[in-house]
C-alpha cells in the first residue's frame, strides 16, 4: 500500500440490521472506491456489510478481531488480526485507521467514538452517537446525511487533518 493509503475504521453493532447494514455496505464500497483500506473488527452485522461493500468495490479489508482465532473473521475479511483482547481492541480499531466512520451502534461503538476523539481522529457518524466536549473549539462527530455524505466526509477530515 502506497504511505498516503487512507485507512478507514468502519464501527458499528455487530448485530444484523437492515437498514444499517445496507449503509454500512455501501460505505464500504466507496472506501474501496476511493482507494481506500476499511479496518474494522471484523465480525457481524455493520463490520461484516461494510467488508463485503469494500469486497464487491475492489477493496481491501482488515478485521482486528476480539477473540485468539483468526477464524472467526467474517468471509470479507482479507487480513484478520486475532487479538485476543476482547473489547479492548477497539482501541487498536482506532489506532490504525486515520479516520473512523460510525454506522448506528451501541456501547461499543461509543467507546471507539470515544478513544477516537481522545486522540484526535476524526469521526463521522451516520444515525450514530452524536458527541462533542463541551468547550470552544472542541470538535465533535460530524454528522452525515448519507452513505455517499459519510465517505466525502471522511476522505476530507483526512485531507484536513494531514495538511
């Protein structure tokens, strides 16, 4: 991967819901599209659409996974990373992408929107947790309308971020 490859965490449940996952695919296929890596963690539900949207647009995947078995990686997965560090690998979700985009989700995905804006990556959200610190100048999730909305979105905190 050539060093200016953006690598995007895709967060949300792990639970199979229709109208998230159907967003999330297609995310993953404009991340794909955009030539970018989506990193999520690999399993179900928002993880598993948007592995199979950045599959479907030519992408590559990376799932860093909870459990010590590279096994239980979803089939889009193309490098799984077993952790065996339960929940707490959110935090490495974080780490290695340069962006996170939040699809719907529960305490979990709020807890990589957390360690997300702790260390200064940007996060979009779409039908997600809706967070700032409350002080001037302190930058929140941004909102986003849209599957198309919530990669635009992304690819440009990046772009505003490196410069």
């Amino acid at each position: 991967m050539p060093s200016d490859t953006v690598y995007v965490a895709v967060v949300g449940t792990g639970e199979r819901e229709p109208g998230t996952d159907a967003a999330a695919q297609e995310i993953g296929r404009l991340i794909a599209e955009g030539k970018g890596v989506l990193v999520c963690g690999g399993l179900g539900g928002v993880m598993e659409a948007a592995c199979k949207g950045a599959k479907d647009g030519g992408g590559t995947t990376v799932g860093i996974l909870p459990s010590d078995d590279r096994r239980h990686a979803n089939p889009y997965v193309d490098v799984a990373i077993a952790t065996g560090m339960g929940e707490m690998r959110n935090a490495l979700i974080v780490r290695t992408a340069d962006v996170v985009i939040a699809v719907g989700g529960e305490y979990g995905t709020l807890s990589e929107i957390a360690f997300a804006l702790k260390i200064g990556r940007p996060v979009v959200g779409l039908g997600s947790w809706d967070l700032a610190k409350a002080k001037q100048g302190a930058t929140g999730v941004i909102d986003a309308a849209s599957p198309a909305d919530a990669v635009a979105g992304a690819f440009g905190a990046v772009r505003t971020r490196l410069a």
